[in-house]
C-alpha cells in the first residue's frame, strides 16, 4: 500500500496502473461531485445532518410524507441546478472514450455522468437517478417539471400517477427500498472482471454498493482510493490518495 502525500507522485502512480491494465474500473460517490456544487451526505453540513432521510415505507404508506419529499426534492434541485460537471467527470468521460475504462459504477444520482458525456452503456447507477421519476406500481416514466406543475397547483400535494394511481416518486433509491437488480448485476459483472478498481470520492459505508471494491481486491485487482478522508478500504488499496479528485485527474483530461 502507498499513501502518496504528493500530488505529482500519486498522478504517475495512477497513470502507470491505467497504463499496465486491461480492464478498469471506476467507482464514484458524492465526493466527486462537491467540486460542482453539491454537497455530500455525510460530513457535518451534508444534506442528512440537515434533514433525516424518507424511509422508502414510509414514502409508500404516507401521502404526507411523500408531500414532504417532494418539497425537499425541488427545494433542492433549485440550490444544484445550476451544477455541471467536474473535472473528475470529464476525466473520466475521456478515459473511458480513449478505451482506458471498461466502466463506471456510480453511487451518485446527480445525472453529472451522462451531462460530461458517459453513455448510459457505460454507466451503472447503483443508487438512480434524480433527474427524473417513475410511478412505483406501473413504472411509468415522469419528467420532474410535469411532477413539479401539478405539485404547485395542488397546493403541495404530490400527484399520482396517471397511469394506474400509483405514487409517483424519484426515479433514486431511499432507505429501505430494494437496489435495482439488473445494476447490480451489471457492477457485478465489471468488478468481477477488472484488474483495476478505482474508487473515486466514496466513504465505502453504503452497503450493498460498498462490496464491489472488495469484491474486485479478493479477485486480484489492484485497488485504488482517492477520497479525503479515511476509509475501512485503505489498509487493503494498493494507493491511497487524499488530494482533491479534481486535482489529482487533471492529467487525464
């Protein structure tokens, strides 16, 4: 394992490790995202040190609380909407067009991926999309402004779904709700494949998503972490890197 204190060393490493291998992967978390903006979930000041997370049965049971998540939902998206994507985005979108990445896993739902370029082929979003939403009965797809129209005009209210009156919510995964599992699977199928993983601003707290680095160590593959603060990972990546992710893939733009 190597903790590089320096920048320039910790790039050449990185290099040398896309260089030497045949299939890599990335792995994103919110950290990669706060250089556009948004803020993670966890640190103090993190969006759920100011409100406490929806459970999915309680989105499900409760007309109320389904009213309070979609308030907190375009509360949001207002302060982000001005986002876009990072230098550790389009590092990424151009490794993976040079045919440096086999793919990326993400745990984010910001969309920031698709917006630097990345085809939804080469993307698994282990965690949704929040940028638009689907009726949890039927799967019927909504655009937000639709969603976003009939909430204000009812005072706050959500509105069903069209199609068959089911709730309509965000198209994410919340507390308690099943991960999806044709993503899964396909995470499964990279990190199983990989010689190289790269986890890119992730806590690796969230589990099931939190599996794969290890998933892809236990299978030989070199691991690498760059993320500013510690994780339960370190002691098993063979580099860690504690430099903003912007910064240390500024080289692969």
């Amino acid at each position: 394992m190597i903790f590089e204190a320096d920048l320039k060393t910790a790039q050449r490493e990185l290099a040398d490790f896309l260089t030497a291998a045949d299939r890599a992967v990335a792995f994103t978390g919110a950290g990669l995202s706060t250089e556009c903006g948004i803020p993670d979930f966890r640190s103090p000041g993190g969006l759920w040190s100011r409100n406490k997370p929806i459970a999915f049965g309680d989105f499900r049971a409760h007309p109320a609380a389904r009213n309070e998540a979609w308030r907190r939902k375009f509360v949001m998206d207002a302060s982000f909407a001005g986002a876009q994507p990072g230098r550790g985005h389009r590092a990424l979108a151009s490794l993976l067009a040079q045919g440096r990445l086999s793919g990326i896993i993400t745990q984010n739902i910001d969309g920031l991926h698709q917006a630097s370029g990345v085809p939804d082929m080469d993307l698994v979003e282990l965690h949704g999309n929040g940028t638009y939403a689907a009726c949890l009965d039927c799967g019927q797809r909504y655009e937000l402004g639709w969603v976003k129209t009939r909430f204000e005009a009812a005072g706050g209210i959500a509105p069903d779904c069209e199609a068959c009156g089911g709730p309509i919510k965000s198209a994410t995964i919340s507390f308690g709700q099943a991960m999806p599992e044709r993503e899964m699977a396909r995470a499964a199928a990279l990190t199983d494949t990989c010689d190289l993983f790269i986890v890119l601003g992730s806590s690796l707290v969230v589990y099931p998503a939190a599996g794969f680095p290890l998933m892809a160590r236990r299978n030989g593959a070199r691991l690498v972490i760059v993320n500013r603060q510690p994780t339960d990972f370190d002691e098993m990546a063979d580099l860690v890197v504690r430099d903003d992710i912007g910064d240390v893939l500024e080289p692969f733009l």
